[in-house]
C-alpha cells in the first residue's frame, strides 16, 4: 500500500512494489493516495525485474553484441546455444541461482574434461557480468561464487623423433618433394610447426605475402602480433608448399588439419599426441640454443613463465647436458 505524508510542499505518496521506487509530491492528501493507489495497481501488473529478461534473450544478445569482438567467436556460438538448452531459456535471468549453475556444473564434470566446464563457466560468467554492467537487467551475477573445478595438468608431451618419422611417412611426405595433396600439405605443416612453435590457426592462416627472407609476420595470433624466425630447415619446409596455393601458404582450413592429423596418426599406429604437442617440441628443442627471453620472444610469451610450460626435457637430457 502506498505511504502517504506530509511535506513542507505539500503530501509525498511513496510506492514500493517488486523492485521498483516511486514517490511524488501533491497538493493534497487524497491526490496523494489516489495517485498512489492506482501506481500500485499498475505496477503489480508489470514483471519483476529479475522476470522482465530471459536467459534466450541473454544468450542471444550476448552472441550478437559481444562474440564478434572475440576470437572465439564459433566457439562461443556453439556453447550459447547448447546454454540455452541446459537451462531454461524462459526463465527470467535473475531467476538462476548459484545453487542451479553448481548443479549444471556437477552434471556437465560427468560428461566432460574440467578444463571444459572452466571455460565454459567462464563465458557464462561473462554473459551474467555484461548483463549486470552494461545492459542491467541483474543485479548480480550468480556464476562469480560457484565452486570452479581444478585446472587440469598442462600437457608435457615431447612427440619422440621415430613418431615424427613415421607419421609424416603415413602423410605421404617425401623430404624435397613439392607438396601435391592435402595429407602432404599437413604434414609441411606439422614439420613447420616443430622447427617454428607455430599453432595450427596460425600456420593455417599464413599467408604468402607475410613470409619474408628470415621471419614470417603472424598478424593475427591468441596473444599479441608477432615474428617468428625461420631457420634454414623451415625454410625449406616453406619452399616444399610453393605453388600449392597463390594467397595462403596451406589453404587448408585448421578444422581439417585437425581431424587430418587425427586420421593419419591412427593409421600410422600412434597415439598420446597431438598437433599442438609439436608447440611443446619446438619449445624444448629451441630452448637447447635460446635463452629464454629470445624463447618468449619467438614464441609470443609475455610472462616467461610460459617457458616452463612448454620447456619439457626429460631427466635423461638434462643428465646429458650436464655431462658434456
């Protein structure tokens, strides 16, 4: 009911209903409470707040507005959509408690890696964060005290040099040969990546015109821009892919590379490696000639600590180093 009382100017009704504050100052007391009284009962009509947006329209919008600025941009398309059937996508976003997300991340930890539910715990974060800053339909965010799982181990794997050999046989590769087809094309690839540290998008995305003499320019990278320096042996890597394709270096989309690299390595009989483990190799065998300043220099790494990350020796060429 709306309260009513006087002023030096007159009488301030006050009404308070689901969330939302309104007063106004009249002449009278019985203007007060019939303007009172009829803001109440237009105001009940009305959604709370917390009911007045669902969590589609958040999804949706945060796909349009926000994922194109981002580099993940498929990436974050495929888990909105799969947020919309997790939750209820009618259900008004101030609706959805921390207790109901724990519970989502109970069920997606017995279906997926937590590295996995991280990341995804993380976009959802920021779709209740733009909602709360920018566009205010909540007051809150319910992600920011949910329990997040362990980060997973970093990967150690050094891909052995009779791995390398066999798989890139399997691929078709002949040492001096120009590249003729696709499996070819992705094991230049692999072998560039070893002698560069180079990822798959960037390999992928290279073009002809940002390969120069010593270096080749990546624009674009998951970090910041940088030059990556070419030896003698990438460049001859470089020189096998010459007329495959006048604008790109592959011409092979990193989603094919990917399921490519997954074949070949099956049919060569191996297994426990994958194509960013050839970032891991570079890294060890580059870090036996190069400090690590120049290590985070050609790899893209702001805080050295990445390098020991990537930097993984076995204890037996460690004992080897220290004999000579």
């Amino acid at each position: 009911m709306a309260s009513v009382y006087q002023t030096r100017s007159g009488f301030r009704a006050q009404v308070f209903v689901n969330g939302a504050r309104r007063s106004k100052v009249f002449r009278t007391k019985r203007e007060a409470l019939a303007w009172g009284a009829a803001l109440e009962t237009e105001l009940r009509k009305e959604k709370p707040p917390e009911d007045q947006h669902t969590l589609g329209e958040a999804f949706d919008r945060y796909a349009r507005e926000v994922s194109p600025g981002h580099k993940g941009l498929r990436w974050e398309e495929l888990r909105l959509a799969r947020f919309a059937e997790d939750f209820d996508p009618n259900l008004g976003i101030g609706r959805l408690t921390t207790a109901d997300i724990a519970a989502w991340r109970d069920r997606r930890l017995r279906d997926v890696s937590p590295g996995t539910v991280l990341r995804e715990l993380k976009l959802l974060g920021s779709v209740f964060e733009v909602a709360r800053r920018e566009w205010q339909w909540v007051s809150t965010n319910p992600v920011r005290d949910v329990r997040k799982p362990k980060a997973p181990e970093h990967r150690s794997r050094v891909i052995a040099w009779w791995e390398i050999r066999r798989m890139v046989a399997a691929m078709g590769y002949r040492p001096g040969q120009k590249v003729r087809s696709v499996s070819e094309a992705g094991a230049v690839a692999f072998l560039l990546a070893l002698r560069t540290g180079m990822r798959a998008g960037e390999l992928m995305s290279l073009t002809w015109e940002n390969v120069h003499e010593k270096h080749c320019r990546l624009p674009a990278t998951k970090t910041t821009p940088r030059n990556v320096p070419l030896t003698r042996k990438a460049k001859r890597l470089l020189e096998a892919m010459k007329g495959w394709d006048p604008a790109l270096v592959f011409g092979v989309a990193p989603s094919t590379l990917d399921a490519l690299f997954r074949r070949y390595r099956a049919r060569a009989g191996l297994e426990g490696f994958t194509f960013h483990d050839s970032r891991h190799t570079a890294a060890t065998w580059a870090a036996r000639k190069l400090d690590v300043l120049d290590l985070c220099k050609a790899f893209g790494w702001s805080n050295p600590k990445m390098a020991m990350i990537y930097y993984n020796p076995s204890a037996a060429d460690i004992a080897r180093r220290l004999e000579r």
